[in-house]
C-alpha cells in the first residue's frame, strides 16, 4: 500500500511516516518549505518528498505509483480548504484523512495497545521517557514522539512490540479518535483557544479522552481539575510525593515527568519502582528539551507559560551549581495564543538576568487578530522583568549579543516552539559546534 504524507515535515506526521515505511508500507510526502525533519526523514530512508505543495508534484507521485491513502496534517485543511493536494485526491477518489485514522488502521492490523500521554505540557518528554524505560529494560516498543532523541528515531515500528507509545495531542481534538489501554496525562491548562473557545470546553475533551481509556494515570491536581470521581481505572499520583526527588534529573517539572512515565510502565510491567527510578535518572533527554547547541547556548521547546516555568526552573537549577547568569531569548509560539496568554506571561522568567523578545513565530493565525510585536508584550511582564527585557530581532543584534553572553559564560536559555525558519533553526545556523 502506497501512504502520501501531507505535511510530512511536521512532528506529528513525519514519525507516523517512519512508522509506516518501517510497517511495509510505501511512503511518500510533501511540505510547504524545507526543514530539519524533512532532512532527518531523507537520511532515514524516506526520499520521495516534495518541497511546494502542488497539484502537479502529487500527480506525478501518482502517476509513477499509484497513491492508496493520503494522510494530512490538521493543519492543512484549516490552512487552505482548497488545498492543491487534497482536491487532487478528491478528485482521484484516493481515500484521504488525517494521522489518527491511519495510525488506528496500524494499531489494529497489528493488535498493538496504545499507550497514550496526553496533556497541555510535557508530552514530548514524557513520551520519550516511556521509550527510554522500555528500552533499558529490553522490551520491544513501537511508538511516536513529537521530538529528535538520542536512542532511537521519532517513530519506529517493532513488530513484536505488545504496546505503541503515542504522543496524543489535543489539537483539533485529534486524542478523541483513540481509545487507549492506558493513557498519562501530563497537565491540564487550557490552550489551543481557536479549538477550544472556554476553557470548559478544553476540560470536557479531557474528560471524554479519561472516559475513552481503559486506565488512566494522572496528577492530584489534574483530577481535581476536570472533577473526576474515583474508580479503578484511576491512579491518581500525590503531588507531594516525595520519591520524586529520588530522580537525579535536574528541575522539578523533569522529575514529574519521569515520575509519571514509569508509574505507566511500573503498571505494564510489573518493574520495582526503584529499579524503574535507578533507569529513568539515566534518561538523556530529546531533542529540543534543554538541549545544548553550543556549550552555555541551550533551545527548549517550551511554548506555554508552565513549559516555560519548567525550562527556567532547570535552567536556574542548573546555574545555581555553576554560579552562572541565566539569559533568556523567547520567541513565542504564534499571534493567536499570545492574545490569549499575555497576562500568564508575568513572572514565568523569574531567575533571568536578561530577557531578549523576539517576535512570535506565526502558523495558523487569525488574520483578523493584530499581530501583537515584543515591545507591546513585554509591558505584560512584571515591573522587575520588564526592567530587564528588550525586544529583538532574529539579526546580527541578537547574535553579537547571545555571542557577548557566552564570552561572559552566562547561561543562554532560548525558548522556541516553532518549526522551519524559527529561532531555534535561527541558533543552529548562526550558533555551529
């Protein structure tokens, strides 16, 4: 069978694309631009993508090979409803849909059971943690990770593998098309407001993905949260508790994370909660989380105020040892969530010596929003961040000014949650090994 990846740049749909070539299938693909995966993707194999979407370049896709399903980021249709590619396949009759109906054919052609981490944070990491588990304790795992890690591809396919990890967004409410044998929710804010228009609308599909799971592991506050009643299916976790600083991993928020991750394997497994610890403080971090481009230059993906909370708590935790200062450049995830969560932007870089703001990496914006720049969000901060935070551009201002701080051996935490052409891609071109 021939699968065509729409989008397939993406974090989302570039891992179910290796998944799928690893599962015997045919791949192929298309992005609107060039990127860092689509350069991993080649490098793993999948060579057939197109950079332009159009309708001639998936014609003649299917005109060498017949295309049987075309797979589309949820992005596209919300982007453009006439996009070239889909009206192509309509037009073909070629059976079209989004990653979640596919990933289910795969799920349930091979009888795997799904593991899904789920949350407004930490998903990333979290999921990536639960494939760490799996592989130090020798069991085979297929799964799906939205990040680069350091053992193993963004998505791979064992086909002894008992369980999938997957890590299930609730943009465009795709987590309701699964119904997991167990799910972990990382954390509950409300986001994705175009999606979500209150935030009780944003409980109420977490409650339906809880009620759609045949377990489920969660926080105390999580719980509480989205007003759920005790029954066997829940294992609610103490915010308290106190083995979590048994975990030699640097910042509290990593050591939820990895808290949550084996109390989901420890329940699949069956492993001793110590030998589980002893395992997840090994855990080398994924791409994109805390990860050091150059030595004192770090990029995190950290995009929503309590991401950001956490990336700083490591981040002074760290410094804290090294007698460093900590620098922040922020570049926040696209227009429309700012004009959401500007006021939760008051004190989420409390510990910085120096803030530089950059503008906010645009996608799937409303055009009707005005496209708020650093210095009108910066006033959001509180007095004592304002007084240390200047607007910036992605020039050679920044980079002379990143450049002084490393001489000076600060600490440079830079905050990006954006794909192709965002300050993260910015620092790995201008900032090299």
């Amino acid at each position: 069978m021939h699968i065509f990846f729409s989008g397939i740049g993406g974090t989302g749909i570039g891992p179910l694309a290796l998944i799928a070539k690893q599962a015997g299938y045919e791949v192929s693909g298309s992005d609107k631009q060039e990127s860092q995966y689509i350069e991993y993707l080649k490098k793993h194999g999948i060579t057939d993508i197109h950079v332009g979407q159009t309708a001639e370049a998936i014609a003649g896709v299917h005109a060498h090979h017949p295309i049987n399903w075309f797979v589309y980021s949820s992005a596209l249709p919300k982007e453009n409803p006439n996009h070239p590619e889909l009206l192509f396949a309509d037009e073909q009759g070629i059976k079209h849909s989004k990653r979640d109906e596919f990933l289910n054919a795969i799920l349930a052609e091979k009888k795997t059971k799904l593991i899904a981490i789920a949350g407004t944070h930490g998903k990333t990491t979290t999921t990536a943690m639960v494939i760490w588990l799996f592989k130090e304790l020798g069991l085979p795992l297929s799964y799906s990770v939205g990040g680069k890690i350091s053992f193993g591809d963004m998505g791979h396919f064992d086909p002894a593998s008992e369980y999938f990890a997957y890590e299930c967004d609730e943009f465009d409410r795709n987590f309701l098309a699964f119904n997991p044998h167990i799910s972990l929710i990382t954390g509950v804010t409300w986001d994705h407001h175009e999606i979500f228009p209150t935030r009780e609308a944003y409980q109420e599909a977490f409650h339906d993905f809880i009620n759609q799971s045949n377990k489920t592991v969660l926080w105390q506050d999580e719980f509480d949260y989205l007003s759920l009643e005790s029954n066997d299916a829940y294992t609610v976790l103490d915010d308290d508790e106190q083995k979590i600083h048994d975990i030699a991993l640097p910042g509290l928020y990593n050591r939820r994370d990895a808290w949550l991750a084996l109390q989901g394997v420890h329940q699949l497994t069956h492993e001793p909660i110590d030998k589980l610890i002893e395992i997840v403080s090994r855990f080398p971090g994924t791409g994109r989380r805390f990860e050091t481009i150059v030595p004192n230059l770090i990029t995190d993906y950290a995009h929503t105020p309590e991401k950001i909370v956490g990336a700083m708590s490591i981040a002074t935790e760290t410094a804290e040892k090294t007698g460093q200062k900590v620098v922040v450049v922020y570049e926040p995830l696209t227009n429309r969530r700012m004009h959401f969560m500007k006021e939760q932007h008051s004190d989420v870089f409390e510990g910085a010596s120096q803030i530089y703001w950059v503008p906010s990496y645009l996608a799937r914006e409303d055009p009707s929003q005005e496209v708020l720049s650093p210095a009108q969000l910066i006033p959001y901060l509180n007095p004592d961040l304002q007084a240390i935070a200047s607007p910036m551009e992605l020039n050679d201002e920044l980079k002379s000014a990143i450049q002084k701080h490393l001489d000076d051996g600060d600490l440079v935490l830079c905050l990006s949650g954006g794909g192709g052409h965002s300050l993260d891609e910015w620092l790995r071109q201008e900032f090299k090994a």
